[in-house]
C-alpha cells in the first residue's frame, strides 16, 4: 500500500472515531441537562404545590373560626322567610296532600372577631324546611301544623368587597403572627413528599422557611443553603406578590438521583465507545504491524538475493573454470573448484535450513533434546568455529569464567548454534578489528552468560526489534554486512526453549553486550 494513501486512510478513521466519540459525549450531555431542566421544574412544581396549599389551608383555618362565632347562636339582625305551598285534591282517597318548602334566612352582622380593623362582616345563615303533609277531607279543620322534616346551617357566600376586605384584613393579621406558629414541619414534608413522589422523585431532601434571609425555626435538621443548588419560592404573597418569606428546598443526593436516571443508557454507550476504539486500536495495530512485516519481508528477499547471488556467481566460475580444456586435465585445480562449489552449496543450503528451523520452533515442530551440560565447554567448543575469523581480522576473543556452578540442562548442537550466532554476529558488525570477551557467573540458582564487543552498537529502536524475525537494522540499498535477519531471532527461540532469556545492552558506536540468563542443575 502507497504511504500516503495509507496515512491518509488512518487519519479519516481516526477523525471519525474522534468524531464518534464527541457525538456520544454531546449527546449525554444533552441528556444529562435535560434531566436537570425536567427535574427543576418537576421541584418547582412542587415548591409551587406546598406554598400553596399552606397558604389555602391557613385561609380555611380563619374561616372555620368565622363558623365557630355563628355557631355559639348570636341573634341575627333581620329574618326573612321565602317559601311555596303546593296543594292537590285526591277525590278518589278523600285526601288533601300539602307540599311546603320554606327557607329562613337570617342576616348577621359580626364585628371582627380577629382585631383586624374590620367595622363588621355581613354573613347569612340560611335553614331550609320542607314537609309534605297528608290529611283526610272529611277531618280537615282550616289548621295545618307541621313539624319541619330536614334543616341545615350553612355560610353563605360574601359579596366580593366583603371578600376582598375581609382577605386583605386577614393577610395582614397573618404577618404579625410568628412563622412557626403558620407552618408545621410535618406539613412541609408531608406535601413536599405527596407532590415529589407523583413525579417519580423519591430522593431526601432538606427544607427550610427563611424570613428576609435569615433563619427560621421551620426547617430541617442538615439544612444547607447552597447558591445554585437550593431551589426557592416565595410563600404567604400579599396583595402585591410580595412576601418576606421562602420556602427552600435542596437535594444532597441531586446529582446522584439524575445520573442514575441515565446510568444504564450511558453504561451502554461508555461500552460499546470502548469496543469500538479496541477493535480500531487493534486494527490499525495490525494495519501497521502488516505494513511492517511487508517491508521486513522485503528486505529479507533483497538480503537473500544478495545472500546467495555470491555464491551463485562463485559456483558458476568455478564450473566454468572445470570446463576450461586447460583445467580439466589438471586433478589439483579441479579438486580446489569442486571443494568452492561443495562450500558454497553448503553455504546456501546452511541459511535455507536456518529459515526452515525458525519456521519450525514458530509451530513447535521442532524437538529439542536436552541434557545435562557444561556450559563453558559449550562456549569453548563455539569459539573454535569463529576463531580463525576472528584471528584473520587482527582481533581477540577472551573468556573470564566466573562461574562456580555451570551446569545446565540443554541441546549441545542448538546451544552452541546460539552461541555461534552472538559470536558471528560480534564479527560482522566490528569495522575495526573484532575485540569480544565472554563472562560467565552464578548467582542463585542461575548461571549468568555475557558476550561483550566493541562493535558498532545498536540505537535503542533497533535494540528493541533485534530479536524479530527477519528484522534488520535499515540501511537502503546497501549490503555491506551479510545476513538475512533471522540469527537473533533464532538466538530468542532456543533461548526460551531452555527457559531461560536473552537480553542486549548496547550504544551506538560503543558496542553491544548480549546476556543470556539459564537455570543451574543442582
């Protein structure tokens, strides 16, 4: 894939999960303020409800003191009676049937019976008697006496400027009577509870009455009046919708109570964000993990082109060369050809196995044998196969044995192949003469291995993929150092096959150190 259309690609999937997740957010919080807005007015409401019926009830309470007064039988100040006789002859029963329905209105006039400058209040109390009365013609006497079957007392409605006075006198008798003697607490919190719960609020709250701003006695025990979070309403208006008191109410668990409204939905969608930016992270991962291992890949077919275009070349002068009529009579010459073409088939055929064994210990195809061994015999028997290199360079190899205990339980033939590779590996990368010295020390119950060169160093990027499969240190088009990649790599996998690791330390230009750690046989 193209760099540019491949960066151009993650950067629209990354503005769009970004996006999707600024839509997600905005959305909750659309939610979450409205929630908030749907619960103020729902709290309102319910301020709105309690003043209210405070105020209706205390209304009620004067006028059932009003009933009090006319019932203890004052004498009214005029009487008058309004009625209707109805009369009907029954010739066959000989009867006479008298319906009459009188009403009885008296008229009172009350001098104020609350102190409140009021000369005197007009009220009616009306009685209404019916009858219905049967008498035989034949004994009637010209006098109808009855006893009224049904009567009742009620207050007749006041005209409106007896009401207006009388309201506007009540309201200003109220102000001087105390607030705690008005409001009950029991009735704020009864009808805050009645009016919330039919709102499906059902959450503590605190209350209180203030005069003027300050402190009543009305009010709950851990009441807090806190500036945008208490709610407010002005309670006992007079005329001109003024008040001295409010009522306040506030939700310690306000928040709380809202969030948990959308908590499931939120969850859900907190969720469902998370899985999705996994499954992005996780797939560009792999979007970038592929383009990796596409380029490494490709690096490790130039490599090998290189790798074997030498010996290839080799192989084909030499038999050339055995072709030549000149040479072909000469044994010694052919001898010294066909051994080229031997060594570098071994060559080419030694890094396709390599190729093939990493394969294997990837699907764990490959057996590996293990016994016990000792484990600087092991580097003895790896520094012969490197000496004559590292001799023919001007360079050294040293060991410093500091090891007590070393033996380990290992395969001979792929722990020295280890060994070898860390050894080569030293050579390749030196410009100068190969300088390499091998430590080895117990501690525990483990035995340390180090292989220590004044090479050319590793860059720490470099230092954390130098085990990967393939992987080579990027230098172009340039193959000054042979090798396909996979040494180190195939170092990582027998080492962790041992149960034991391998590790590097290394700086640029300074050299590298490798440390293998493996477990001892006691």
């Amino acid at each position: 894939m193209n760099k540019r259309l491949f960066i151009l690609l993650v950067l629209l999937m990354s503005l769009s999960l970004i996006g999707i997740i600024f839509i997600q957010a905005y959305y909750i919080n659309s939610i979450v303020k409205n929630e908030e807005q749907q619960f103020t007015f729902n709290v309102k409401k319910a301020l709105s409800y309690v003043s209210n019926a405070i105020e209706d009830k205390e209304y009620r309470d004067y006028f059932q003191e009003l009933e009090k007064v006319i019932a203890e039988g004052r004498q009214p100040d005029t009487t008058s009676i309004r009625g209707i006789t109805v009369y009907r002859q029954d010739d066959d029963a000989n009867e006479l049937i008298i319906y009459r329905n009188r009403i009885l209105e008296e008229n009172f006039r009350i001098p104020s019976f609350i102190d409140i400058g009021l000369n005197s209040v007009s009220i009616s109390r009306i009685f209404n008697k019916s009858e219905t009365n049967v008498y035989s013609t034949n004994t009637i006497d010209g006098s109808l006496n009855y006893a009224p079957e049904k009567s009742f007392l009620r207050i007749s409605r006041m005209t409106k400027l007896e009401k207006e006075n009388f309201e506007s006198l009540y309201r200003e008798d109220a102000k001087r009577t105390p607030i705690h003697n008005r409001v009950r607490k029991t009735q704020v919190e009864q009808l805050f509870k009645k009016k919330l719960l039919q709102d499906d609020i059902d959450i503590d709250f605190e209350y209180a009455i203030y005069d003027k701003d300050l402190a009543t006695k009305i009010q709950s025990e851990n009441f807090d009046f806190e500036y945008g979070s208490t709610f407010g309403i002005p309670i006992f208006l007079d005329y001109n919708d003024q008040s001295d008191f409010k009522l306040y109410v506030n939700f310690p668990e306000r928040r709380k109570f809202i969030l948990s409204s959308i908590i499931g939905m939120t969850l859900l969608s907190i969720i469902f964000t998370v899985i999705i930016i996994i499954a992005y992270i996780s797939a560009l991962y792999q979007l970038i993990k592929q383009r990796q291992i596409s380029q490494i890949k490709t690096d490790f077919i130039n490599n090998m082109s290189h790798e074997f275009k030498t010996p290839i070349a080799t192989i084909n002068l030499a038999l050339d060369a055995i072709r030549n009529p000149k040479i072909i009579h000469d044994e010694d010459k052919v001898k010294r050809y066909l051994k080229m073409i031997k060594e570098e088939n071994k060559r080419m055929h030694a890094q396709v196995e390599n190729v093939l064994r990493i394969s294997k210990l990837e699907k764990k195809e490959l057996n590996i044998s293990k016994e016990r061994v000792n484990l600087h015999d092991l580097i003895l028997d790896a520094i012969t196969h490197i000496q004559l290199i590292i001799e023919s360079k001007d360079g050294y190899i040293k060991t410093h044995f500091n090891a007590s205990k070393h033996s380990v339980l290992a395969n001979e033939t792929y722990f020295t192949n280890v060994i070898v590779n860390i050894l080569d590996n030293a050579v390749k990368y030196s410009d100068n003469e190969p300088k390499i010295d091998i430590y080895t020390e117990s501690i525990g119950k483990s035995v340390i291995l180090k292989i220590k060169d004044r090479g050319n160093g590793m860059t720490k990027s470099v230092q954390k993929k130098v085990f990967e499969k393939f992987y080579r240190e990027h230098t172009g088009n340039i193959h000054n150092v042979k090798g396909h990649g996979l040494g180190l790599a195939y170092v990582k996998r027998i080492v962790d096959d041992h149960q034991g690791y391998v590790t590097v330390e290394s700086e640029k230009g300074k050299g590298s150190t490798f440390t293998i750690k493996l477990p001892l046989i006691t």
